[in-house]
C-alpha cells in the first residue's frame, strides 16, 4: 500500500470505531439516519438528473465527519450537546451508508488496495476493542494529517465552472440541505438546516468514490466541486448555525 492508501485506510478506521460506537444507541441513531438518507438520496438523484452519463453520482453523498467536527469546535458552546450528538451521528450515519454504496455499486472498479483502505478499514475499525481510545487519537489525527494531506494531494490544477461542477455544487450545496433538513423536521419536528449545509462538506470519502468512478478531466471537475462545495457549505453551516444561537441567546 503507499502512504496515501494507508493515511486513506486509517481514516476508515476511525469511522469504522464511530459506526460501531453509534450502533450501541440505536434508538438515538433512528432520526440521523433518515435524515442521512434525505441527505443522500436526493443530491444523487440531482447530480444523476444534471449528469446522466456521470458515474459520480456517489461522491456527493457523504459527510466529512472531521471537517463537521471542525466547524462544531469554532461554534463553541453555541452549539449544544443534543445538537452536536446529532450532527456527528448523522456524519457517521452518512459514511456508513455511503460504505455500503461503495461495496454495492462500485465493487467491480475496487482493486485491492482501494478495498483494504476503504471497506475492510472500516471493518477492522469497527471491530477494534477499546474504541474510545481509538477515536480519541484517530480523531485529531485525521484532522491534523489525513484530511489537510488529501486536501493538499487532490487539490485541483485548475478551477473551471463547466456542467460537472455546477451539477455537484448544486446536488451538495442545496440537495443535501434540503434532503436533510426537511427529512429532519418531519421525523423531529425541529429546523436543521445547519445541520444541512455542515454535512455539505465532503472530502475523504467522496475523494475515494471520486477516484474509483471517473478519471481525468472529469475527475479534476469533480475534485473541483467536492472543494468549493466543502468551503461554501462550511461556511454557511458556520454563520447560520452562528446567527442562530445568536437569536436562541
């Protein structure tokens, strides 16, 4: 495996260790797990609408639990513990499905080193004893390393708004808010459209069913997308999460 595969695989690790971990509250899981449904499903069905030839379609599915974690920790206290319990488990609701995805309909483009860094990662993770301690070091670690690493390795030659780009921007920006926080309101009855626009950010997993779906041009426009929709959906998680707790207060 090289250094990128394995950074790849240790990252998994740790979502493999959260899914286990969220698995051991399901009734608490019920309600992110919709809404991480919502918030796949319809980007999908957008991107696939806007591009029907594309085989991309997965990579505006999933939420970078680390870059979320992220934009929480800037929010400070602003942000509460039901919230933020909400916000990671639907993250990780995302990542799990989103694996599933992968085995399902990406599996004939998998080699074994994309598998042993994805999905058999995962598993290991999950299967880990002591997950606490697994999450508390992998957590900072994917922050810190994995995550800037990837950002720095795919970061795109050029920046070009062609019909790729603006199918995912508009599948991740505006499908996977609507998708999450009307799902949201109709199963808790309360507004998340924070909730929407933070797991519009999208790096590791989607930069994974990036490679294995497309190639070349095609790739660097989907690279590009998965960057601009993570800074914009970031930032707007942050001000309307911000402004929120701010006529809350």
């Amino acid at each position: 495996m090289h250094l990128m595969e394995i950074l790849i695989a240790s990252f998994f690790i740790l979502v493999g260790a959260e899914i286990r971990k969220e698995l051991e509250h399901k009734r608490e899981l019920i309600a992110p797990l919709l809404a991480a449904l919502g918030g796949m499903v319809l980007p999908a069905i957008i991107f696939r609408l806007m591009q029907p030839d594309s085989q991309a379609w997965g990579a505006v599915m999933p939420t970078d639990i680390t870059l979320a974690l992220a934009v929480i920790a800037l929010l400070g206290k602003r942000v509460d513990a039901k919230l933020r319990l909400f916000i990671l488990a639907l993250a990780v609701a995302d990542d799990f499905l989103s694996l599933i995805a992968i085995g399902i309909f990406y599996s004939g483009k998998l080699n074994l080193a994309t598998s042993a860094s994805t999905i058999v990662a995962a598993i290991i993770g999950a299967l880990l004893p002591k997950r606490d301690l697994v999450i508390k070091y992998l957590t900072p670690w994917s922050f810190f390393v994995v995550t800037p690493t990837v950002i720095i390795a795919h970061f795109p030659s050029h920046f070009s708004f062609d019909g790729t780009v603006n199918a995912y921007l508009i599948a991740r920006v505006i499908g996977k808010v609507v998708g999450i926080s009307v799902v949201a309101w109709l199963v808790t009855r309360k507004e998340m459209i924070g909730v929407g626009l933070l797991c519009g950010m999208g790096m590791t997993v989607s930069v994974v069913i990036a490679e294995i779906s497309t190639e070349g041009a095609e790739l660097e426009s989907i690279n590009t997308g998965i960057y601009l929709a993570s800074i914009i959906s970031g930032a707007l998680g942050y001000l309307w999460l911000r402004l929120r707790s701010a006529r809350v207060s």
